[in-house]
C-alpha cells in the first residue's frame, strides 16, 4: 500500500485508531486560505528562540509535533511563542511513537505503520487548517530578509498548485563560543518546502527517507539565497537521525549530506573547508543573531554561494 489509502485517511498497522490519518480536505470543516509550518521536532530546546519568533510572524500558523523530546522542546515552543506575543498562532501536538531513522531503519518499516517517517508526515500535516503548507525544521532560521519575503509570499499563494524551493545554509555553531559560527556557502540547494494541501500532494515511502508526492507537471518556485540558515552544532549529534551517518561521506543519492558531513567533519579537525565563512560576531552579540539580521542581510547581492544541487529527489 501507499498513503494513498484511501480518500479520507489512512488507518495505521498497529490499530491506534487515535493516530489515524484523516486528510484535511476530507473534514466537513473546510480550509482556510493562508500558510502552515509543520514542524516535526525532538530535543530541539537550543534551536527553536530563534527558529520560532520569525516563522511565527511569517505565517498564517505554526504547527509543532514533539516526538518524544527530554531536553523540554514543548516548554520552549510555549515559552517562546507566549514571549513573541503569537501563541494564538501556535498549535502544539504529540506523537508518541519511535519513529525510524533515515537509511535502514527506514527502509525496514512498512509505511502504514506509525513508525514510519511517511506516515508519521503525513500525520503531523493532517494537522493543517490552511490551504498551503511549508515543510519546516526546528533548526531553519529565517534571516530578517526572509521572514519579509516568505511573510509576502505565504499569503500570496493561496491554493495555488505550486511547489516553493526554500535555500538554506548551514551555520555550524559552537556552544562554547556564543559568538563564532561558520557559515556554509559552498553549496547551492533549493529543497521542495511549500506545498498546496490537497490528495496530489501527500508523502510517501522513499529509499532513505520520505518524499511528498507531485503531480506532473507542477510549477515550482525558487527563493533566492540567503534567506534561512539551519543551525549545526559541532558539540552536538547532528546526524543521530540517521541510521549509518558515515554512509554520508560516500552517498551519491545525497550531495547535501555529503557536503554536512565533510564539512562538520573539517570543522571538528580545525579545518575551515573551500566556501565556509569563519564569523565572528560583535561583543554581546549572538552569532546566530549576527548572521541572521546583519551579516547575511549585508551581504552583496547576488549572494556567492558555490556547486548547485537541487533537491534530494528520490523519484523513480
């Protein structure tokens, strides 16, 4: 089966009938017109003040699914959101259940169990009130030039049949030094983030991961660089969602990878690799602040970012 398990829903293997999918078109509600982001989250506390604030205020509504989370993620999400004075736009789910890591795990797991990533997405954007959808990471921070361009675009696009291609760069931070990052700009990548909601466009089961559906052909809209960095921590496990992260360092299906890894494992050496921006930010200054609503905003335009890869597309 696919997650195409019929037109209202899919009903799980394991029979938790109140984690089932009900799509939100098949409601009797129907969907408001604006912008969801969906975040799927686990020990992301660190990340999510200055994740959250800025997606808040560039979307229609935010919603975040803990999954299992021990470093008290759910109390940043309110904590934050109550701070920033959006709570109203905020909705807080859980879901219970392990869900298989990237790679074998993955590929172990029958998709209509609730411990497959497919259904697991596809669990947390059933959630979704709003005609369109942006597939988000507790880790992604839009720069202030971001937050205006996806806060013009998330109310623009209303149903529109269109896949939104949202560049990020990788800040690899340290927690011992609040004022030093460095900034990777030795990759291009636009990876499909926006959706329409609809039964086009659901996730389903692919080689190393999940895959949102797309009928073809589907237009697609690409965001300029410099608008959303993802934060790395060098004194963290950035890859502990996947099964084999050494696998990375040979991966021909997944160049973004590769290149996290290469870099991060550059960085753990002492080593700034070709495209990596060593930054320093001013005394009292965060770096990820300093990077977000001065450096990159500062930066000459067009913003020199190096190889060009695309998404990590896994279709047949």
């Amino acid at each position: 089966m696919t997650a195409h398990a019929g037109p209202t829903g899919i009903r799980n293997l394991e029979g938790h009938a109140d984690f089932d999918v009900t799509w939100p078109w098949a409601r009797e509600e129907p969907l408001r017109a604006g912008s969801t982001a969906v975040l799927r989250v686990k020990d992301e506390a660190p990340s999510l003040p200055w994740v959250l604030p800025p997606l808040l205020r560039s979307m229609d509504h935010v919603v975040v699914v803990d999954n299992g989370s021990t470093d008290g993620t759910p109390e940043v999400v309110a904590e934050t959101a109550e701070r920033a004075g959006l709570a109203h736009r905020l909705t807080k789910a859980s879901y219970p259940f392990a869900v298989a890591r990237a790679g074998a795990e993955h590929r172990a797991v029958h998709e209509l169990s609730v411990h497959s990533l497919s259904y697991f997405y596809n669990w947390c954007f059933s959630l979704v009130r709003t005609r369109y959808s942006f597939k988000w990471d507790g880790d992604m921070v839009l720069t202030v030039e971001g937050e205006t361009s996806l806060g013009d675009l998330a109310w623009q696009v209303g149903d529109a049949q269109t896949i939104i291609r949202v560049p990020r760069h990788g800040l690899y931070l340290d927690s011992t030094q609040p004022q030093r990052g460095w900034l990777d700009l030795g990759l291009r990548n636009a990876e499909e983030w926006g959706f329409p909601i609809g039964p086009d466009f659901l996730f389903t089961k692919a080689f190393e991961w999940e895959v949102r559906t797309t009928p073809k052909p589907v237009r697609s809209i690409g965001l300029p660089h410099g608008l959303c960095v993802e934060l790395k921590y060098l004194d963290g496990d950035e890859f502990a969602h996947w099964t084999d992260p050494a696998s990375f360092a040979t991966s021909y299906r997944n160049k973004r990878k590769r290149r996290e890894w290469a870099v991060y494992q550059a960085l753990q050496a002492g080593e700034v690799p070709e495209g990596v921006h060593e930054i320093t930010a001013p005394d009292g200054v965060h770096v990820v602040d300093h990077v977000t609503r001065t450096w990159l905003p500062q930066a000459p335009r067009p913003l020199q970012v190096g190889t060009v890869v695309t998404s990590d597309d896994q279709r047949a």
